[in-house]
C-alpha cells in the first residue's frame, strides 16, 4: 500500500455447473470388526437370502432389511461389506417388479452416502435405472429416477445418465397434463409424483454444461415452465431448482423471458417455502442482467417481494440470492426508483456488516447501481454506509473489491462523501488497488479516484502525497484491457490539471504511452484517450511530442467515429495539437478542415468551440505561410 508523506500508514449467478460437490464429504470407516454392532450381523444374514432364495424369500428379505435404519453408517458398511450392493443392482435386472422395488427402495436410501453412490456407479447400476425410466410401471419410474437423482452429484454419474440416454427419458417424465388439471384424479396424482421426481433428477443432472443442453434439445424448457406454473411445492423446488442452474446458459435466459416465467418465478416469490424463493430468485439474479427482463421483474410485481425478503437476514443462502436478484435489477432506473419507495437502500446499507462475502458482493453491487442517482448517495452517506464501504477497500476477494471501487466512486462525486472517503484514508487504498492484478479491480479503481481527485480541496498536493502514484498511473498506459487503458487515460486527464504533477508524468513518459494509443478502435478508449491528449498538451513541449510521436492523424480518424462524445473530446484535443505549426500540416493533409466544418455548426458547445479554434489555427498558420512566400 502507499504511504503518505505527511502521515504514517498501516497497512468482492453462480452455477455449480460441472462441480465435484461431495467429493469432500467426509467417508466415515468402523475402527475396529469387533465394535461393530447387532444391526451389522442381521444385515448380513439377510445377505444370504438376497444371494440364494427363491423370488419370494428375495423380497421378504428386502423387506426385513429396509427394517434397518438404512441412513446409518452401519447398516451401509454391512451392505458394502457383505456384497449385497452387488446383489441390488442385479435385482434390478430381473423380471420381478416386487424384487426391482424392493431394490430400488434401499437403493435410494443409502445413495445419499457418498462413497455408495460411488460403488453404484462403478457397478453400472445407473445403465439399468436409465433403463427402468422406460417401464410402463410408474412405482419403478419414481423410484429409479429418485435414485438417479441422488448417484448424479457428481460428473461422472451426470455424464453416464446422458450418454446412456437418461436425460431425453427423464424429461419424458414431465409430460403429463395434470399441471394443466383444475381437479385431477388419483391416476394424475400418480401422473405428478413420477414428473416430481423427474424434476429430481433433471436438477441433479443440470449440473452439468451439455446436460443442460440435453435438456433443452430434449423439449424440457417448454415442460418446466408449465410445472412452474403448478401449486404444489415439492414439484416447484425441483423444477425451480433446475431452471437455476439453467440459467447460466444464454439459450435458457432467453426462454425464461419468451415462455412467461418470470411471472410464475416472481409469483413463488411469495411462497411460504424458504428454498423456493431462493430458488427463483437466484434464478432471476442471473436472468436480470437483460434489460427486458429487469422490466418484467417490474411489471409483475417482482420489486416489492425482493425488497420484503430483505428483512429475513437469517437464511444466508436466500439472503444471498435475493440480494443478487435486487443488484442486478437495479441495473435499470425505473427498478431503483421502486427500490427507493421499499425503503431497500437503507436496509441494504444495514448489511453492510456481519455478512459473508457472497451475500456482501451483492449487496455492495446493489449499492453501486442504486447510488448513480444523487438521492440515495446522500441516503448511504446519512446512513452510515461510507465507512464500511472504505473498510472493504481493504479486503482480497476480487469480486467484492470490483463492486465496493464503483460504488466508492459512484459516492466520492458528492464533495461532502469525497471529505469523508479521504479522511478514513479511502483515496489511498484506492490508489493502492491499481496495483491489483486483475484489471476489473483496477479499472474499477481508477474510474473511483477520478471523482476523488475532481473533489478534492488541494487534488494536486493530495495526488503528489501518494509516494510512487503518479509512475504506477503512467506504467498502466502499457495495460493490454482496454477498459483499464480508458480509465487510466481519465485519472491521467483529472492529474494533469496540476501543473506540477502533469510535469511529473510528462518526465515518466506520459506522452509516448499515450501517443502508442492513438491507433485504437475502441470509441471509450477514444474518448478519455483524446482527453488525456489535450489536458497533457498544456506543459513544455508536449504538443511538438505528440507529433512527433504520429499521435495527431489517428485522432483527425476519431472525427469519423459514430459516438459525438469522441467528437467534442477530440476536436478539443486537436484544437490544443494545432498550437504547434507542424500538427497543423499534419492534420490539414489528412483532411481535418472538412470534418471539423460539419461540427462548427454543433448544438455541442464545447465541440464548436473547438472546431471553430482549430480551423482558426490552421487558417492562421496557412496565410502566415502565404505571407512568407509572397511578401
């Protein structure tokens, strides 16, 4: 970090797509054979009569066995160890439906264990419970696809499942009308509990990247939207649930928005059902990134529900979620406007503290898009929100420190904040995050410090108290993100309107950085580039440097740019070049007087201003030639 001269210092949507979630769950082992209790000897004389009886004597067995409490770690070292896992698998490849539900009934049990899932796998028992999802038996259905549910936690089972054909099976399971039926029958009660667990096991498999497309191509979006439309929790959450981990890929988002499901989504907002709601609204924070969709959010009623699921701070995923789902529908100022009449920024700066840092990334992100409209930058100062907003300057997670820079920044354009910022030593860890290595942060950094500088009482002495600052701003000028090269080239301009400190980056090498620039494309680029051109142009020699650098014909280019912000910064960037006689010749043959004719006649001040001056200093430099040359 910089140290200031004067003092002395001491030193923030997303998918578990392709994840091994449970490979660090622990695997519990029994010590010792002779500690092994009662319920593992009764385990394994049943493992007898699973080997060798008759079909009769098989499901008596599996009956006896589910007796067992089948969730202890005993009892599943016992199935492990006597060989019966081996057994169930087979059973389900027998023409005996009473032996396959028997199986499957303790299959799904002890699935929930880790390392059996495993062994499940590795035994190909998934290739035959993809099979099941095919018979005309919906008891066999429920429960091979409830199994598959739980074996699919992690990829290996999930990529099985697709290759052998689960996923366009499982989303067969969908298909029932029920979810349209206003009073359905026992048949389509039973209809419900196989989409049920259907939706189980698509979430399961969603995990995945190509699973998710599976499901798409398998006609599965169209499906989950009208069960979304359902009133039944158990079949919502599943369905919720997979939606959620779908929508990290473009194709879903889309659909979410075209097939109505931001209505049904905004709907269980409302739901009793702590998991639901997170479910969408996790959902809805990786779909609010549309426009389209932030204002259906909006004109559903979706604002109100998120603002009130504030309050339940408690469940940290849910909070999590929601406050995601309001940062990214803040992004829209019809949605902030709302969010002002919920009262959310205050209850957002209340969480500012004693929150993990997933939930702080969005709240801060939230805070940073609602704090662009003036009224609630005073709401966050009067409120309190300034200083822990500084205090996680300090912090490490990258995506917190990308959103706690802009919305220091968005808050340093008020003076009154600006004086509190710099007084808890916030411009000095600003300044410090340059030097971050990933350039979102110091972007993000240097866009804040502009404001800064911009509102700073003595900006030019502030600016030189940062020992080494000024040198670390000049060496970003070699950033290949073109985003940390525009707001470089901001902080360069806001720097340079100190004499002395523009005298310093002129001897770090300011202009040939800049000049090195010139030849870009990029129109946000251009526009704080030519600005920075024009603030350096003011010192010594800097604008013979410029061109001699080759700076001056690719901006008479930027004219030709469809952004009228490029216009007026460059033609006050070569208004300040024509000072010098050579710039002149230089732009006058790459045909400048032209472009700059159309802009004198600009509604843009500014822009007029320039063009007319730049004219001028070219007209003025050509008749002093005719002068010279005919007396």
């Amino acid at each position: 970090l910089f140290s200031k001269t004067s003092d002395r210092f001491e030193d923030t949507s997303a998918s578990s797509s392709e994840t091994e979630e449970d490979e660090h769950q622990p695997v519990r082992h029994q010590d010792a054979i002779t500690d092994l209790p009662s319920e593992y000897w009764g385990i394994q004389k049943l493992a007898k009569y699973l080997k060798g009886g008759n079909p009769t004597a098989t499901v008596i067995a599996l009956c006896a066995m589910r007796d067992f409490d089948l969730a202890q770690d005993t009892c599943q070292l016992a199935i492990r160890d006597t060989g019966c896992l081996e057994v169930l698998i087979n059973l389900l490849d027998t023409d005996e439906t009473k032996c396959q539900i028997g199986s499957l009934k303790i299959l799904k049990e002890i699935s929930q264990n880790t390392r059996i899932r495993r062994m499940i796998a590795d035994l190909e028992g998934l290739q035959i419970m993809v099979k099941i999802l095919d018979y005309a038996d919906k008891d066999l259905k429920c429960l091979a696809a409830e199994t598959i549910a739980n074996i699919a936690k992690f990829k290996r089972a999930r990529r099985t499942v697709r290759q052998h054909g689960g996923i366009k099976r499982l989303v067969g399971l969908l298909e029932c009308t029920s979810v349209r039926s206003t009073s359905p029958s026992s048949f389509q009660d039973k209809d419900t509990e196989v989409a049920r667990c259907g939706a189980l096991a698509l979430w399961s498999c969603s995990k995945s990247i190509k699973n998710k497309e599976a499901i798409r191509k398998a006609g599965g979006i169209p499906l989950l939207a009208k069960w979304l439309k359902c009133s039944r929790v158990d079949i919502l959450t599943p369905v919720a649930g997979t939606l959620q981990e779908c929508a990290s890929e473009p194709s879903y988002r889309l659909a979410i928005r075209t097939e109505g499901m931001i209505e049904s989504l905004v709907k269980n907002l409302s739901s009793k059902h702590e998991e639901l709601q997170m479910h969408c609204a996790a959902t809805i924070f990786k779909c609010a990134e549309d426009k389209e969709t932030r204002d259906l959010v909006r004109q559903h009623g979706g604002l109100q529900p998120l603002s009130a699921l504030l309050d339940n701070s408690e469940n940290k995923q849910l909070l999590t979620a929601v406050t995601g789902a309001i940062w990214k529908c803040a992004i829209s100022g019809e949605n902030v406007s709302k969010f002002q009449d919920y009262k959310v920024i205050e209850t957002l700066v209340g969480l500012l503290t004693d929150q993990p840092e997933e939930v702080l990334v969005n709240v801060i992100g939230a805070l940073g898009e609602c704090c662009q409209e003036p009224t609630n930058r005073t709401i966050i100062r009067k409120y309190g929100g300034i200083p822990p907003l500084v205090k996680l300057l300090t912090g490490t997670n990258q995506a917190l420190l990308v959103n706690v820079t802009k919305a220091v920044g968005a808050c340093a354009t008020e003076p009154e904040t600006m004086m509190i910022i710099d007084h808890l030593d916030g411009v000095r860890l600003l300044w410090s995050l340059l030097k971050n290595p990933n350039p979102n942060v110091q972007a993000n950094a240097a866009w804040a410090l502009c404001p800064c500088i911009e509102n700073a009482k003595d900006s030019g002495e502030m600016v030189r108290s940062f020992v080494g600052g000024l040198e670390l701003v000049v060496n970003l000028l070699r950033s290949k993100n073109k985003e940390v090269l525009a707001s470089v080239c901001e902080v360069v301009t806001n720097i340079a309107k100190d004499e002395e400190n523009l005298a310093v980056i002129t001897d770090h090498g300011v202009v040939p950085l800049l000049s090195k620039l010139a030849n870009t494309s990029n129109n946000k680029l251009r526009r704080h580039l030519a600005a920075a051109i024009s603030q350096c142009c003011t010192w010594g020699n800097n604008r013979i440097t410029f061109g001699e650098a080759k700076a001056v014909a690719p901006l008479v280019r930027y004219l030709k740019s469809n952004d009228p912000s490029v216009h007026r910064a460059t033609a006050q960037a070569l208004y300040q070049l024509s000072e010098d006689p050579g710039n002149c010749v230089t732009m006058h043959e790459n045909g400048v007087v032209k472009l700059l004719l159309a802009m004198v006649g600009s509604t843009d001040e500014a822009l007029q201003e320039a063009a007319a001056g730049c004219i001028a200093n070219i007209r003025r430099l050509a008749l002093a030639a005719e002068k010279a040359k005919y007396g």
